[in-house]
C-alpha cells in the first residue's frame, strides 16, 4: 500500500517537474520591438547604402579593343564618311571595309564588333553617330531574325562593359528595355529598393578580380593581365574547330518546331526562343526600334535596315511560320515609317560555300561576295 502511495506520489511530482507553462501572447511593448527592427533596417538601408531607383550602374571601362567609342570618333573625324554600317561580326567579317569602298567609291565605316546586339547599335547611333559634329547622312544597320526586337539580348555579363563604354551618365531607355522590361514585379522592387541586392554583381566582380589577381600572384607570380592574354591566346578563333562548329550549329537549326532551339556554341548556352518572341506588334514598342527612327529623323540621318542571310537559310523554306510572320509585320513596318528594309535572306548568290564558322561569310575560298553584294544593292538607296 505504500509503495502504491509513492507511486503516486511521484508520478504527481513528474507532472509537476513537466508542466509547461503557457506562452503569453506578443505584447504592444513586443509588436513595438519589431516595429522599431524594421523601421531600423529600412534606415540603415536608405541612408548607409543608398539605392539607384530605376537606374543601372554604367561605370566607364577603359577598352584596348580595336572599336570603342573614342576610336569610332576618331574614324569619323578622319574619313568624313557619306554612310556607316552598324551591326556584329556577321556584318564585321562579311563586308570588308576597304574593299567595300573600293567598290562604291563612297567614304564608308564598318563598326561591327563580334557579340553585339540591339542595345549597342542604339548606343552608337544616338551617342556616336547622332552626335557626330560630321554630320552622317546614311546608316545601315545589320541584324538577323528578330534581333532587333530582343532589347535585353547580351546586355549583361561580358557584354555589359561595351555598352557601358558607350553610355553617358543617364541612360534611362536603355536600362528600362534592357535590364527592367524583363523582370517580375518582385525582383523589379528588390532591385529598385535593396542596396546590396543591387550591387551583388558589383560584388561578385570585385571578388572574382581579387582572386584572380592573388592565385596569379602566389601560384604563377604573374600579374592578372597575363592570366586574360593566356586566356585569349587559348580560347582565340583561330583555335577553334570551325568545321565542328559549323555542322554543330547547322545539325541545332535543322530541329524546329513550335519551339524554335538556337544554339549559341560562342555563349555556352542555349536560349529557347517561343512563339510570343516572334510577335513583331506586341514586341516593337519595347523595343530600341522607335527611338532609333525618331533620332534620324531629328537628325536628317537616312536609315537603311539589311537583314543578312544565315547559313540555315542557304536551304529554302527552312524559317518558321512564326519568324516569316514576323519578318512580314516588320517589313510593313518599315514601310509605313518610309524607311529602306533590304533582306538578303532568299538571295540565291549566297551559298554554304560563302560561309566558314557559323554564319560567318568570310570563307578564304569566297571571302568577298557578301561584300560585292552589298556594295552593289547598298548605294542605290544613299541620301544625296
């Protein structure tokens, strides 16, 4: 009977020891805490590292490469040239510049430097061309498919330092259709409003510079530009397989459907273009493309769009519907505002002989009939 009683008596002390008190609920002098956390972290945030609202940074990079923006107005001051032709390396390496004036007689300049797209063809136009105290009566802008409508296309990353060469201090067009037309209204406010968020990239290349300029140090007792010449030296076309690439890129653009796959061998990566990215009318108003003919008309400058052939082509009725579509809505486009559209797309002189790596037409076999052409078509529609 008494162990029964120490039984009990020790399961009632358990319970005892057990118990849990109960959780008060938050107090005001809680909820007050809190709210003097957030208003000191928005403090923080707003004074100590203020955020550009609706701006991106364009810091000023010192280039070495052979078409910047100081060497353009050099060109420009110098040859006086009557047109100037924009575009990448599938103009670049497809018309020869001195060959091309050769043949027209007319003072021309190339600016097409390999990997650009929409964004820096605006930035030359309205910052270099437009604002050239040589006044430059005829432009020529070359492009592909729908590049001209993709305005957040190889604006960041290894392409960003060469619009920002280009940039004056305030470029709001182009950081509202290049960098914010894209985003979700949850990042759009993250980026607007959280400092730190907005300068990770700033970040990320200040600490990738640090390492890369201590492992060369310690391990190699070189300096940081010795690593990047290796590296070009290494990764230079000349090194490339261009044969490999070629049928690589052609075998990729055999595989369209509803979904159009490009595969661009020279970024890593593949970039899946759908069928909304070929519908021209919702696509030009977020576009480069108004303002580029709103300035030539504020600046008497004669515009000429010539959409180059590429290798895909070279087989007929290898275009989707949904790119011939959008070829048609821009071609009336450009009626509509007067301005030239010449498409080499369906011209049978141009054939898989005339092209080496991708669509590049500077085969050493054939390396000036993309430039004959142009210079035969191109003149006839110059501005006396």
């Amino acid at each position: 009977m008494r162990k029964k009683k120490n039984i009990n008596t020790l399961i009632k002390d358990a319970k005892k020891i057990v118990q849990v008190e109960k959780v008060e609920p938050i107090t005001s002098l809680g909820l007050m805490h809190l709210l003097w956390i957030v208003v000191l972290v928005g403090l923080l945030n707003l004074f100590f590292f203020p955020a550009n609202k609706m701006s991106v940074s364009h810091i000023e990079y010192v280039t070495n490469e052979p078409i910047s923006r100081d060497s353009m107005r050099c060109k420009i001051k110098k040859v006086k040239p009557k047109v100037v032709l924009i575009g990448n390396s599938m103009l670049g390496r497809g018309v020869h510049e001195q060959y091309f004036n050769d043949l027209t007689k007319i003072p021309a300049l190339i600016f097409a430097p390999g990997g650009v797209e929409s964004a820096w063809c605006y930035l030359v136009f309205k910052n270099i061309i437009c604002k050239s105290k040589i006044h430059i009566p005829n432009v020529a802008i070359f492009f592909t498919d729908n590049e001209l409508t993709d305005p957040s296309y190889r604006v960041t990353d290894g392409f960003k330092p060469a619009l920002d060469e280009l940039c004056e201090k305030n470029e709001p067009l182009l950081d509202r259709l290049a960098y914010f037309n894209n985003m979700s209204d949850v990042e759009f406010m993250v980026s607007s409003y959280w400092p730190l968020y907005q300068k990770r990239k700033a970040f990320k290349t200040e600490i990738d510079s640090a390492i890369k300029e201590n492992m060369a140090s310690i391990f190699f007792n070189a300096h940081i530009n010795d690593m990047e010449n290796a590296k070009k030296r290494v990764f230079a076309d000349t090194n490339m397989n261009k044969e490999m690439f070629s049928q690589y890129q052609f075998k990729i653009e055999k595989n369209k459907s509803e979904k159009i796959l490009f595969n661009y061998a020279y970024e890593f990566r593949d970039q899946v273009y759908i069928s909304s990215d070929f519908d021209f009318k919702n696509k030009v108003n977020t576009s480069f493309l108004p303002e580029i003919i709103s300035l030539a008309k504020q600046n008497n400058i004669k515009l000429i769009f010539v959409r180059v052939k590429k290798r895909r082509d070279v087989i007929p009725n290898r275009q989707s519907p949904e790119l011939i579509a959008y070829i048609k809505d821009l071609s009336e486009y450009f009626s509509k505002q007067n301005i030239v559209f010449i498409d080499y797309t369906n011209d049978r002189r141009i054939k898989e002989e005339n092209y080496s790596d991708g669509d590049h037409q500077d085969n050493r076999n054939a390396p000036m009939t993309f430039t004959e052409l142009v210079a035969d078509t191109l003149p006839q529609f110059y501005s006396k």
